[in-house]
C-alpha cells in the first residue's frame, strides 16, 4: 500500500498535466526523506527482531537447543563431505586425463568432470606442423627436394665461392 508521501508517476489533480515542468529536485528531496524515514523503520524492527530471537532461545528447553546445534552440525558435516568429494573426483579424473584439477573443480560433478576433459583434451589437441620450406631435417632419405632446397643448395654453393 502506498504511503501518502510517496511520489508517485501519475498526475495529481494539484499538478496539471502538462503545463508546468517537474520540479526534480524536490521530487528527489522526497524521495530521500522516504528513504530515510524506512531505513530508521528498518533499525528499528532489526532491535525487535534480534529481541525476539533472544526470547525464543529462552523459551527452548536445553533438549531443544541441542537438537537444534546437532542438525546445524549435521549440515555442515554433509556440505564438508560433499566438497571432499568433489575435490577427490577432480584430483581422479586429472590424473587419469591430464587435464589440471583446478579447472576441474569448477564442474558440478564427476560427469560432467569427465565430460569436461574429454572436450578439453580434444580443443587442446596440437595439430602437427607442416615442415618449413626449404628444411633439410625434416626430408627423409629419397625425398624428392623442394623448389626451396634447390635455391637454398644453389645460394650455398653461390656464396662458397
């Protein structure tokens, strides 16, 4: 429900469509005074809500406290679990991959872990070079040489002289 301060985007009988600017400055002057009038609001219910949580911690029986600190335990021994688990699958599956266990870990679970290295090994792929023109190294014995070897043998020969 809207308070009566607020500003609002329709035009007001008070304000006539149309005929006069908007004072933006005012308009913005408001809404800073509504935006501190909720904040103090908000400070004020934070005190009764942490009151209230006091109170309820009162009214627990010793019983109740403890059921409450084992199932709090309970979850964070699940979630640690989970995490070591995790850790152990992406250490796993980066030594059967080679792929590194860091980029692991961002997967949400081991197939999608080995769904991962599996591309990941695929886009890393090296395609084998081409030899270079004019390399000797590469050539194998009865190897018909290239242009290049012909004017490389040739400037050799042409500069011993």
């Amino acid at each position: 429900m809207a308070e009566k301060n607020e500003p609002t985007t329709e035009p007001t009988a008070t304000e006539p469509q149309g005929t006069e600017e908007v004072d933006w400055e005012a308009r913005y002057k408001e809404a800073l005074a509504q935006s501190r009038k909720w904040e103090e609001r908000a400070k004020a219910n934070k005190g009764k809500a942490d009151k209230w949580d006091e109170y309820e911690q009162q009214g627990m029986s010793e019983a109740e406290k403890l059921a409450r600190r084992a199932e709090e335990a309970e979850a964070e021994l699940a979630q640690l679990r989970a995490e070591a688990k995790r850790r152990t699958d992406a250490e796993e599956v980066s030594r059967a991959t080679g792929v590194p266990e860091r980029l692991l870990l961002h997967c949400a679970d081991r197939d999608a872990m080995e769904a991962f290295a599996g591309e990941y090994a695929e886009a890393t792929k090296v395609p084998a070079a081409p030899p270079a023109p004019g390399s000797r190294i590469v050539r194998g014995e009865g190897a018909k040489p290239s242009t290049a070897d012909q004017f490389a043998e040739m400037a050799e020969r042409f500069f011993q002289r």
